[in-house]
C-alpha cells in the first residue's frame, strides 16, 4: 500500500506559469482534500471531494482548480501562479468523518 | 468558516514531564481529531473523537472531546525527545459538513 502519493515533492514556477500538483491514492477513500500549509497558518482547506464527480470549496480556493473523475486521482491545477501561492500543499484522503491519510507534501515556490 | 483557536502556541519542556493542550471553537463540531506533523512530513492522526464526552487513549496520549462539543484536548504524560513535533487540532462541524478544519498548531520541544 502505497497511501496518498504527491508529486511532484518540489516546484519552482514563474509567475504566470501553470502546473497540476498530481495526487493519488489507493485506499479506496471516498473523501480527498487539498491543503496548503504557511508558517504560522497551520492547514488551510483549499478543495475537497466526497467521491468522484464531486468536488466543493474550501477556505482559501481562490487561483486553484479541482477535478475528480476516478476515487483514486485528485489533482489541484494552478491556472495562473502568484508569488502569494508559494507554499507547503498537503493531499490527504479519508473513508470516513475525518480520520484523513496524509501524503508527505509539494513544496511549491512562485517566483 | 469555522475557526480553531490552539493553545498554547509553543512549548518548552524537560523529558518526562507531563504536556496539555487545547482546542476551542465558537461553533459546535461532531468530530474533533488529533494529528503531529515532523519536520519535511504531513500530518500523522493520534486520536479521533466521535462523541461527546469522549476520552482516549493512544499509548502516552489522552485526548478529550469536550461535553459543550465546542472544545477537546490533549495530554501527553512523560514526555521523551521523539515527542518533539507540531500538534494539530481538527474537527469537522456538525451540519454533515465533510470539511475537515485546523488549529494553528502546536509546537512541542522537549528538552533531554
């Protein structure tokens, strides 16, 4: 088993630039979730779905995209990069209220 | 959105002493959770609570859901180095919501 698997684990962009951050698992988990960690901040929500074909909005889903078409994939698309999306992204899923799997995380620097 | 108040911020102990936490918020949650990130990791799950009232344990680790439903901690006893990491508070507030939100964290040093 695998887990929850992000790639890639680091990232440089121009601003401007476009890019998916890829993530995966293979648990079978209904629930993905998108967070992007800054200092200070902890974990901020930024897209979540409870199966395939759906998706919602977090806290902070403004510059990012999300598609689920398989439980396995859910990848989060960056359409525009800004300096102000350089951070730590976390993919976790979950089977059930809460008791999310983390991946270890894409460290992503916008310059 | 719902907001997690964590304190303390930081902390500063000597092994083997004993280490609380908590978490607070304005809005009534159905879930509370407990995770620690090290360093260059994501977040681990210690402990989830699923019911008012509720108290668990995970080894060294106690956590709490509080009875108000707005509130939960963590204690760790005797503590040691490897315990040296950032504690998370999470929840998922009651409404059937699926988001799952988080504290601030905690980051715990501990001294040999």
């Amino acid at each position: 088993n695998a887990g929850v698997t992000q790639t890639p684990k680091f990232q440089v962009l121009k601003t401007g630039q476009s890019m998916t951050l890829q993530c995966a698992q293979d648990m079978n988990h209904e629930y993905m979730s998108w967070y992007r960690q800054d200092p200070g901040m902890g974990l901020r929500l930024i897209h979540y779905s409870v199966g395939a074909g759906i998706t919602d909005q977090g806290e902070v889903p403004n510059g990012y995209n999300v598609s689920r078409s398989t439980t396995e994939d859910f990848p989060l698309r960056l359409l525009s990069a800004a300096p102000s999306q350089t951070s730590v992204y976390f993919c976790a899923s979950s089977y059930s209220r809460g008791a999310y799997t983390f991946g270890s995380g894409t460290r992503l620097t916008v310059v | 959105g719902q907001q997690l108040n964590q304190s303390p911020q930081s902390m500063f102990i000597q092994e083997g002493e004993d280490v609380s936490m908590n978490c607070t918020s304005s809005s009534i949650f159905n879930t509370w959770l407990w995770y620690k990130q090290e360093p260059g990791e994501g977040p681990v799950l210690l402990i989830a609570l699923y019911k008012a009232g509720e108290l668990t344990s995970n080894g060294r680790l106690t956590a709490q859901f509080g009875i108000t439903r707005k509130d939960s901690f963590l204690n760790i006893s005797a503590s040691i180095p490897s315990d040296v990491g950032i504690y998370f508070c999470a929840g998922q507030a009651a409404g059937g919501s699926e988001k799952l939100v988080f504290g601030k964290g905690t980051k715990l040093t501990v001294n040999p």
